[in-house]
C-alpha cells in the first residue's frame, strides 16, 4: 500500500473529527445571524467560516459539491481545492468534498427549527458529481433497503415500508417539503392513511432523521435538490439505510449539462450505493436551528456551545458531540452548560 492509500484509507479515523470542527465553524457564523432574515448573508458567513476552517486541515480536498459554479460562487465552488499547505516534499491525500455550508437558509434567516451545516467526504471518485438540478427521491431506514421502487405507485411503496419496519400504513409518518409540485404526492399519501409532515426548508436533515430509529419520521418521498441528494446518500450509507432516486431532468439544456458530466442515461435509478460509492465516507452536521436531530448553536457571555454528529461507513458509528467553544476563558462564573 503506498503512502498516498495509506492516508485514504485513515480517512474515516484521522479526518474525522477534523471535519466535525469545519462545520462546527460554519454552524456557529450562521447561527449569529439567525432570525435576522437575510438569507444570503446567512449563507455567505456559513461558507466563509468553512472555507478558513478547511485550511487547518492536512488535506487535498476537492470539492464535488459545493455553492455552484466558479462563475457563480466565489468560495466552495464545485472544483474549488481547500486544504493546508502541505511542507516541502510531502503530498497530502485527495479527499473528495461535497458541503452545504448552510442547508436550510430560509430556516436560519427565519429563525425556524433544522438549519444544520453538513458535509460528506470520501476518497477520490468516492462521491457523484451530481447536476445541480432536481431530484426524485425516497428514503427510508435500514429495514426497507432493496425494498424501495421509485417507479411504483405511491400506496404501494408505503404498504412496503409498513411491511417491512413491522407497523400499519396508518402508522407512518412521511416527511415530504411544501411544493407546489408536490400536491399530487401529498393526496396519494393521504389517501393511502399515512400520516404526513410537510416541511419548509431541510430534506436533508429529514433524510438523515428517517434512518435513525426513535426520530418519529419514518421516509421522505419527492423532489428536492439533487446535491442535496448526494449528501443525504452519503449519510445513508453510513446508517446503512434505504434510498432510491432520480435526477429530473426537464430541459434539452439540462439533458446536455448532465451527459458532459459523463451521465449516460438521465432517466437511471439510482441507490445511495451509487450517488456516494466511495469505500471510506465520513458525515459530518452541525446544528444551526434546533431540529429533530440536533440542537441548534447556544450562545452564553464566554462563548458557545454545539451539537453535532460524525459518522463513518466502516467504522459503523455515529457520534453526539457536545462541545463547549470557550472565547474568552470560563472566568469566575464558570461555564454554563444550558
């Protein structure tokens, strides 16, 4: 094994907590400006405070997924290289990166629960280069992987996961976002007896939430993001959960961008195990707002705390981390942990 693989493969183990620092950053910049309802600085001050975080870390990290395009995002841009400098003579691991410094910015601006920072990271070609379009999804916990068909009838997925997580219909509870485009979604869901929690913002975190037992949601079913989509895949795999999906592409423009990503067929479906095939995936979110998962950033006279979760594919392991950011020392009131 060379040197390079060596480093690849302590990616779970050496980076790990590495990356649970760079969201950390960008969940407590963001969560200063929540309830302002700017939206975009929200999301500027969370890209920039993990862009200053990456450059601490002894990496090639290459972004996959990120803000857009260079011309379009000037930080975390899709191809944009973070990392330290590495000394003369040594060369860092290639480390592919897909980040949504802020995921749920109206959340944030709104002051509304499960804004949380995140990001995925794998080896190199561990994680799709996905078009930044839309994408048809279901998710739902490990016990309904192999189980999910995004081309059936809505009733009869439902039925499928009531069979295999043991529960009626009636029992479900369906995470789906409140769209326009998804009203046909929503009364089938109805009309089949599921239960249904619409959402403003945040698929992503809903995503995470349906593959952890006692979290109350049992599948997310619709459209959403399709970089989004990546990361949740991302976080899938690690909780070893169930996910299918399709890009939707609905444009000759959009048919063409996606086949000069090297996507031959536009209409595949795909599993988690295809968006994020890496061998070596870590997850890493950081509460905002407060949500289902995760407490929001709390701030107190001599800094912060926060609530996060890192999770590796290998390892199988999901970590609660809670940590006190101190500024200024504890002084003779001591730290508050509330």
């Amino acid at each position: 094994m060379s040197e390079a693989q060596g480093h690849v493969f302590s990616l779970e183990n050496d980076l790990a907590l590495e990356l649970v620092r760079v969201v950390e950053e960008a969940a407590i910049a963001s969560a200063r400006t929540m309830g302002e309802g700017d939206r975009d600085k929200s999301d500027q001050v969370a890209v920039q405070a993990m862009r200053k975080a990456f450059e601490n870390i002894p990496f090639a990290g290459n972004i996959v997924i990120g803000e857009g395009e260079r011309d379009k995002a000037p930080m975390l841009y899709i191809g944009e290289r973070v990392g330290a400098t590495p000394p003369p003579g040594i060369q860092f691991p290639e480390v592919d990166l897909a980040v949504d410094p802020l995921e749920g910015t109206n959340l944030c601006a709104l002051g509304t629960p499960n804004a949380i920072s995140v990001l995925a990271a794998s080896e190199k070609g561990g994680l799709l280069h996905a078009p930044d379009c839309y994408m048809e999804k279901i998710i739902a916990g490990p016990a309904c992987r192999g189980s999910l068909d995004i081309e059936a009838p809505v009733e009869d997925n439902l039925k499928e996961i009531a069979r295999c997580m043991d529960r009626r219909v009636q029992d479900l509870v369906i995470v789906v976002l409140d769209r326009p485009r998804h009203a046909q979604l929503i009364a089938d869901i109805r009309k089949a007896g599921a239960r249904i929690r619409l959402i403003p913002d945040g698929d992503l975190s809903a995503g995470i939430a349906v593959a952890v037992r006692g979290a109350g949601v049992h599948a997310v079913m619709g459209i959403g993001g399709a970089p989004e989509g990546v990361i949740t895949a991302a976080a899938i795999r690690c909780l070893h959960g169930a996910m299918v999906a399709r890009l939707v592409i609905d444009s000759p423009q959009l048919e063409e961008r996606v086949v000069s990503m090297g996507i031959r067929d536009p209409k595949r479906i795909y599993s988690a195990r295809h968006l994020a095939p890496g061998k070596h995936i870590v997850f890493a979110a950081s509460g905002v707002t407060d949500g289902a998962l995760l407490r929001g950033v709390r701030f107190f006279g001599e800094g912060c705390r926060t609530h996060s979760l890192v999770m590796t594919r290998s390892v199988n392991k999901v970590r609660f981390i809670d940590s006190v950011h101190l500024e200024t020392g504890p002084g003779p009131r001591g730290i508050r942990l509330n």
